[in-house]
C-alpha cells in the first residue's frame, strides 16, 4: 500500500504497565506474573485493545465489539476504530468516539450510543490480555492491549482488506490503462462490495462515470473472494465471480485510502477504482467482523459456487 505503508512500523510487543493496588480477577494459568491494579488502571494502561475475534466464545455476538477492529477506554470514553479507511489517522489513532464506560470492582458497564447498556465481568488473562464476559449470553471476548506507536495498523489493514471494500457506497473507475486487450470489463465503472462476512457479494454496473452512487443500476451480479498472494503482504488476488458469467480475476492493490489498483491477468489492463460514498461504522448496520475459520468456510463455498 504505496500510502498506507508508510503510516506505521511494524511491531507487535506490548508495553508492560506495571502498578499496585487493589486485586483485578486473575487467571492462573499462565507464568506471567500479573500486578494487582484497579481495573480502571487496567484498561486505560494500553491505549489500544485489539478485539481477537477468533477466540470469542458463546453464541450470538455484541454488535459494538463484533463490529470493532479495536477499543480504547479513554477517561470514561469508549472510542473504537471500527473502519479501515483512515485507520492509525482516526483520532489520533484511537477511531471514534462510540460511549461511555464505568468500572466498579470487577466490572466494566458499557454504554453504547446506539447499541446500549452492556455489563462485563472482566478477567485479565496476561499483563496484556483482557476476557470481557457477558453472562447474559455466556458470551467472551477476548481483548488484547497495544500502544499505538507499537501498533501494526498496516498489517491489520492488509490481513482484513475484504472489510476495506466494504466501506465505501460503490468503487467508481477512474482510470484505464492504454495498454491491455480490449476485454468485457473495460465497460463496467462501478463496484459495489456488500457485506456478507468476511468475502461476499458484489454488483457491477455499465452506467456512466459521474452517475449518484445512490441512483446507479446494478447490471451484474456474483459473488467476490480476497486471498493473500505468497510472499506479498501489499498484493491481493481478487477474483469475481459473476453469476452465470464465470470468473474475472485480478492483482489488487491499495494507493490509499480511498483508491485501488486492479490489474486483470487476462489481458493485461491495469484500472484504478475511487471509493465513492465513505460508510462510517458506528450503528447496527453493515459489516460484522467473522472469525478466520468461518470466512474460509465462507471462501471454499465460493470457490465451488
């Protein structure tokens, strides 16, 4: 990501906060030795907490937390960054502003702008990993802290990309090249990427550049797959499979946060696409993080669809 790239390093230690006070619960199933701190000092002693959506335990899910790349408990604040446009930027880094928190002994209550009123009991793992238990559903997140000058925004931005193209109204081409076979594609100036978790739907259309991303007719349908390329964590393999159309596959590349680079293997045209439409995640609504078990479900579905 020739913009992206250059916002952070990449290193993914911790720093350990070290205090005494009152006990927070603790699991003893680690050699880790814990301090004993409030937990108010606990969740602001990392000004970012990771949501490790593959170990969430319990059914259903929190549509804050599900929808959150990360939390931060700022003096009664609860921010998150819940998009990847923008993301390291947002903030200073924490996101948005999305409610409030309170903590009373073991106990984190979360009240939601939209979402509501949430109580946790709240286990520490680690010095740096938190479990938020909700026993309303039996449900657990796990939570893991960071500092954000040894945060890794890129590598979360580049292992979560399929989320990325969901975050805009529709992508509008905006550029082909001169080079490159005459091909289908070269008609289609529009792509929607809906949600569906982790990869999904999509549509395209052929109406004319400039048209209201609100008023644009779809004229294709299918389904989308993002896969990493081997050795290349700045390059993507897109593949979209039309519906009765078969498949169209390109080299998908980030030039920032709103433009990317397709380049389509068959005939060897190189398009850049502008997100038109900017969707910030805050509400019920749009993408739900999925766990990496089930988007590659998800994935080999697709690929035998």
């Amino acid at each position: 990501m020739k913009i992206v790239r250059l916002l952070f390093g990449f290193a993914l230690t911790a720093t350990v906060f070290t205090s005494c006070y009152t006990e927070v619960i603790v699991e003893d199933n680690y050699n880790d030795q814990i301090p004993s701190i409030t937990l108010e000092e606990l969740v602001s002693s990392y000004e970012l907490w990771y949501v490790d959506i593959d170990r969430t335990t319990g059914s259903g899910y929190i549509p804050f937390l599900q929808k959150a790349f990360t939390v931060s408990f700022r003096n009664g604040t609860l921010m998150a960054n819940n998009n990847l446009s923008g993301i390291g930027d947002h903030g200073g880094g924490f996101g948005i502003a999305v409610g409030y928190y309170d903590t009373f002994d073991f106990i984190l209550d979360i009240s939601h702008d939209i979402d509501g009123f949430y109580s946790f009991d709240v286990v520490q793992l680690r010095n740096n990993e938190i479990e938020l238990y909700f026993p309303e559903q039996d449900l657990s997140y796990i939570l893991v802290g960071y500092q954000r000058s040894t945060f890794d925004y890129n590598k979360l931005f580049y292992d979560n990309i399929h989320y990325f193209l969901q975050e805009f109204v529709t992508w509008e081409k905006t550029y082909t090249s001169e080079y490159g076979v005459l091909n289908e594609f070269d008609n289609e100036n529009f792509i929607q990427f809906l949600p569906g978790g982790g990869d999904g739907n999509f549509q395209s259309s052929q109406d004319p550049n400039g048209t209201n991303p609100y008023d644009i007719y779809w004229d294709y349908t299918g389904v989308y797959n993002v896969d990493d390329v081997p050795g290349d964590q700045y390059l993507k393999y897109l593949t979209l499979d039309y519906d009765f159309l078969g498949n169209e596959y390109f080299d998908l590349s980030v030039i920032n946060d709103n433009k990317i680079e397709l380049f389509h293997n068959a005939s060897g045209t190189l398009y850049r696409f502008t997100g038109r439409g900017y969707i910030q995640y805050k509400n019920k609504d749009g993408k739900l993080r999925e766990s990496k078990a089930t988007i590659a479900k998800q994935m080999k579905k697709i690929s035998n669809f």
